[in-house]
C-alpha cells in the first residue's frame, strides 16, 4: 500500500488525520498506520493484521492510498 502523493496522512497521540479528516483507529492498527504515516508505504498484510483493511479500502475507493506489487 503507499499513499498517493496527494495525501496527507498525520498523527497526534492516538488520533490520525487523513487529509484532514480526523479519527481515531481501533488499538490494534495504530502502530500499522503510524508505519504508514512515516514511510507512505506500507506491506498490506501489516495493515490488514491491525484490523485496518476497511479503513484502507475506504482509502483506496477516494484515491487516497494505491496498491503496489512486491517485486
């Protein structure tokens, strides 16, 4: 998963904000997206195992993440 160039994806403490959008996620994919915010991309299976498979494909239905394939 990598986020678009476009996107913006931050955190404070437990709250995330996607283009400025805020929320907090479920304990389980905090370390996961907080991975995501730092490097933009990001192994799938990390994020779907944090319990943030939804989110992401919420994500990816706006444009806001892509999907890359492992070389």
């Amino acid at each position: 998963i990598r986020l678009d160039p476009r996107t913006r994806l931050l955190r404070r403490a437990r709250r995330f904000f996607v283009n400025g959008d805020g929320f907090t996620p479920p304990p389980a994919a905090h370390a996961a997206l907080a991975a995501l915010a730092d490097c933009r991309r990001l192994d799938g299976r990390r994020l779907a195992s944090g319990g943030a498979a939804d989110l992401i494909f919420e994500w990816y239905r706006h444009g806001w993440v892509g999907l890359e394939r492992n070389q």
